[in-house]
C-alpha cells in the first residue's frame, strides 16, 4: 500500500505543479495520415514522426474498426512490418501448453513474448509471474489507435522493450454529446461476437464504456472460446493544461486447448482466465513544461484443468516531465518503479509452486535537439535498479535530417533490456543468478513523400545483435548463454492514386543467424479500400514465406503460405452499416504454432449501429 499512497500523492502533486508556471500555449500539431503522423511512442511528448529517428508505425481507428476483430493483435498481422503475430484458431489465443498470441518484432520476442513490451497508454501490460503479455485481453474496441516501435525502446519504457513496443492508446470521447455504437456478427462455426460502448462528453466532463461478448464452438474439436469484457474510462479537465482520468478493465474468458491434430493426440487442458488493470493518470501542458504521472495496478487470475491456479500482479508508478528549454529543445526526466509477482500453487497436488514479488525500478534522461529545422538530435540514458541482479546502463540515440519537406533520412543505435521473469529466476528450471538479457539495434532509413504528398513510402535496413540470452543448457539449466544476430530491410507504403481508393503495403526481410521461431524471412501485405458512395470494399493479400512453426529448439518445422481476405460493407445512412466478409479465401492448408492447423475459408456478417 506505500506504493499506492505515495503515488497517489505523486499524481496529485504533479497535477498541480503546472498551475504555477505559465499560461498554457496551444500547440499547432494535429494528427494527419501516413508520415505526418503525430506519436507519442518514443519521444515523450507529441510530435511528427519526421523527428523521431526510431521506427514508429501507427494503426488508427479506421483500420482497426473495418477489422472483424475483436482481439487487438491479429489486426497488426501484416500491417506493421517486422511484426507477426502466432494464431491457432478462429478465435483465442490461450495461454500455457499450445499457446499462440507469441509476438516477434524483428526476430525478438521468446516463446513466451518476454522480448516485446506491450503497453497500455503507457504503462506496461504483462503477467506477474512469466513475464508475457495477455493477447486475449487486449480488446480492439477499447483502441483509438497503436503505436509500435519496432527496434529497442529499453532507455523509455525499461524491461521487455528488446524486440520493440506496442502501445494500445485507448479511446476517449472527444465530441460533445451522447454517442453510442453497437455490433453483432455472426459466422462460421457457430462463432458471434456482441460489443455496445458509449461516449459522454459535457464540459470539463467525458465518459467512454464497452461491453464486448465473443463465443466460437472453433473449428477443431476441443478449441471453443468464449470471453466477455468490460472497460471503463472516466475523465476530467479542471483547467486548462490539466487532464485527469482514470480507467478499468475486466476481462474473463474461458478456452480449450485442442491439442496437436496429429494422429491419436489428445486434447490439452481448459482454461479460466480473468485479467484487469486500473489506472488514474494525470497529465499536464503547460507551454514549456508538459509531463505525465501514471499509477496503475494490474491482476490476473489463471485456473487450468491440470491443477495449475495462479494469482498474480504488477503495478507501480511511471512519471516524466518535459521542459522546453529553449528553440527546437525537449528535455525529459522521468521515473518509473514496478513490482511484479504473484503466488501459484498445483491445486492437484497440494504443492506450492512460487510465492515472491521483486521490484525494478529506473530513472531516465532524454534529449531532443533540433537545428534549422532540419536536424535533430536525440540522446538517451537509463539507470536501472533489479532487486536481484542489481544495476544496468541503457543509453540510446539517434538523428534525423530532414532534407526536404518531402524527404527525411534518420539513424539510431539503442541498446534494449529484459529482465528474468519470476519463473525464471525462483521457479521450474531456476536460476537465481541470471542476468538481463541485452541486445543492441542500429538501423538507418528514409521517409519519402511523393505525389503531392499522396504516396507516402518508408524504407528502413538494421541490425540486432545479442549473446546472453537466457535459455536452457544441458546439465547446467537456465543460463545466459543464448544468441540473436538478426538483419533485415523493412518497407511501408501507402498512397491515394484515386478518388475513395486507398492502397497500403508492407514488406519486410529478415535475415537469421540462429533460427528464430515466430519470425518469417519474407512477411508481404498489401491491402485496399475503395468507398465509393454507401459501399465500402476491403481485400488484402499476406505472403509469409520461410515461417518456424516450432518453438522447439533444434527442430525447427518451415511454413509459407498466402491469405487472401475481403470484406464488402453497405451503409443505407450514417446510423446503420451491414458487412459481410471472408477469411482464407485460397483455402490454404496452414499452421503458424506447429501441429495448430488454421481453419480454411471461413465467412462472418453482421451489423453496426451508431446512434
């Protein structure tokens, strides 16, 4: 509880240290599409990506919503390139034993995701005790947009930012007045998925809540799913420059492994998963001075049908403040203290399987420097405190030159970090003596605009190297005797080459010392919209080539295949949208987690209402 009260009283400082500087300055950055697009991942404050020497890719709400997802990361499959994302079925990921939702970002990842962040409006997202994220969780119509950094992020956001960064950054109601929406699908086996959400905005006052239910009999034996969550979000602008909100969500879902579909396999066990987070933030923009405090409290409970029954938490206090010291200057200084564990037993047995918390804590400097308009400089530098191996350095930086308004070249080198989870240093296979896991990213690229600025293209080459990353060695273990060396091009692309016709690619190549599971050589997408009038079309095409299957090491299974979607929307007026859409439609015979073969073509319809 010292920790809540102390944040508490860090939120309600920090809220107020602000009203004693100077007025507020309204600032002339709004968000556009493409390369003008206004981040926040990666630099601390908002601004266009033109200045950002790291890679960011942005999903905004109209990719997200013309999705039939509900989960959050098959929406990023294709379309953030570097980036996939493991499935087993028409829906679900699962945990444990035959598990999918594995993340890879330019090779970095694990199995389970330990290597890449996910973070929710900032503050990080992951399970106390193994350290992976929740993908089953992370909902789609809770998300105004994602922000990803593909490379190391470890000098803003710490542990787990090795391979890159998620950021889910949540919705808010902007617009004055009641708003409502509604949606029901329905569709190949048996799946339906329901979501209702209102946003309420009157004064200095806005409100935004959904409810979702999704259910899938599946299409194996053995692999129905069901979730059904709730999200809340509340806030409040007592003066100019200040924002306060705070937010909850509940999510409880229940699964079935179906187990390998190999000859007399047998099925895996069930789960009962309930996950959730609370947070209260305040920000405040104040001309020169503008930061954020965040206190926030995540918590999970884990049933599996083999005896496994977990609870497990982290939470902690994440701060930063900016302070524009003079022309084309940022400065930031932030903090942030996390703790993280939980208690699991095998109910079966009667034994106790861990019981332990650790904390890992860090304090940070950032510096941006921009001359002429043209250049800018960056520069980062981490200090990091773990409870059990102590202290580690993480600095960063990097440039952009922009040549012209249309053209930008920028280079960054960064070092990213992973901490040893829980069941890594006190449970199964133990090592109470590992150290963080450690890599190191240079990568160069441009960012072109053509057209009239209606291509816009992004081409970016790196590097990743590491040699201690933790994995089992015979006879000794766990032990950080592990190595990544990874190198590739990236390339993303979107252009209007007619009116209501919009055309977005992206293609990325991996090249892979050492095997690397969850991570393709060749990733190629590339999708349209037309929306002439009351219709809307949508086709992509993903070409996976060179794909390990297996987490095994040492027996790595390759898979290439291709998919083909579409979807036809008609909207008689504003207030009704009836949809149909197909998945798989070349039918392909596929598996992205081995011996989890992916349903063939499958069709849903339904219906959205806006109110």
């Amino acid at each position: 509880m010292k920790i809540f009260t102390a944040g508490i009283v860090s939120v309600v400082l920090f809220t107020a240290l602000p009203l004693f500087s100077q007025q507020p300055v309204k600032t002339s950055l709004q968000d556009t599409i493409n390369l003008d697009e206004v981040v926040v991942t990666g630099t601390t404050v908002k601004v266009n990506r033109h200045y950002v020497p790291v890679s960011v890719s942005v999903i905004g709400r109209r990719q997200i919503s013309e999705s039939n997802e509900t989960a959050l990361l098959p929406v990023l499959n294709g379309k953030i390139p570097g980036l996939f994302v493991t499935e087993r079925g028409v829906m679900g990921f699962g945990v444990a034993g035959g598990a999918a939702g594995q993340v890879s970002i330019r090779g970095i990842g694990g199995s389970p995701t330990t290597g890449v962040l996910m973070l929710i409006d900032g503050h990080p997202q992951f399970m106390g005790i193994f350290g992976h994220p929740l993908p089953d969780s992370y909902i789609a119509s809770d998300v105004e947009k994602v922000e990803v950094i593909r490379g190391p992020a470890s000098v803003l956001y710490g542990s787990n930012a090795m391979g890159g960064v998620i950021n889910i950054i949540t919705r808010k109601q902007m617009e004055d007045g009641l708003q409502a929406n509604a949606h029901l699908m329905y569709g190949s086996f048996n799946t339906q998925k329901y979501m209702a959400s209102a946003g309420l905005k009157k004064g200095k006052f806005n409100a935004y809540l959904s409810v979702n239910h999704d259910q899938t009999d599946g299409h194996r034996p053995e692999s129905d799913f069901n979730i059904t969550n709730g999200y809340v979000k509340i806030g409040y602008t007592p003066a100019s420059g200040i924002d306060i909100h705070t937010d909850f969500s509940l999510a409880k879902f229940r699964a079935t492994d179906p187990g390998p579909d190999t000859v007399n396999a047998l099925p895996g066990n069930s789960l009962d998963i309930t996950r959730g987070y609370w947070s209260l933030t305040a920000d405040n923009n104040y001309g020169i001075f503008s930061g954020t405090a965040k206190l926030f409290y995540n918590f999970g409970e884990h049933v599996i049908s083999d005896g496994f029954h977990s609870y497990d938490k982290n939470y902690g206090l994440n701060i930063f403040q900016t302070a524009r010291l003079f022309t084309g200057n940022n400065l930031t200084i932030g903090g942030d203290y996390l703790v993280y564990g939980g208690k699991a037993d095998n109910e079966r047995f009667g034994t106790r399987i861990t019981d332990t918390t650790v904390y890992d804590a860090g304090v940070y400097a950032f510096m941006k420097q921009t001359l002429f308009e043209k250049v800018t400089m960056n520069a980062g530098l981490r200090m990091q405190n773990h409870k059990v191996y102590g202290t580690i350095w993480i600095p960063a930086g990097g440039l952009t030159w922009k040549f012209t308004d249309n053209l930008t070249w920028k280079f960054s080198a960064s070092k990213g970090f992973r901490s040893p989870t829980i069941r890594e240093l006190f449970v199964w296979n133990h090592n109470m003596n590992l150290n963080p896991e450690t890599v190191i990213n240079y990568e160069t690229g441009i960012l072109l605009k053509l057209s009239d600025k209606k291509v816009s293209l992004e081409f970016t080459g790196f590097a990743v190297n590491g040699d201690n990353l933790i994995v089992a060695v015979p006879l000794q273990g766990l032990q950080n005797a592990g190595e990544v060396s990874n190198k590739g091009l990236e390339f993303s692309g979107s252009a209007e080459p007619a009116k209501n016709l919009t055309v977005d690619m992206t293609y990325s190549y991996t090249q892979m010392k050492m095997p690397v599971y969850a991570t393709p050589r060749h990733n190629l997408y590339a999708g349209i919209n037309y929306n002439p009038g009351k219709f809307r079309i949508n086709a992509s095409v993903q070409h996976i080539n060179h794909l390990d299957t297996n987490p095994a090491v040492n027996k790595e299974t390759y898979e290439t295949y291709t998919l083909v979607n579409s979807k036809v929307s008609y909207s008689p007026s504003g207030f009704i949208e009836f949809f149909v859409s197909a998945e798989n439609l070349l039918n392909q015979r596929y598996a992205t987690n081995i011996y989890y073969t992916m349903p063939g073509i499958t069709v849903f319809g339904g219906v959205k209402l806006k109110l």
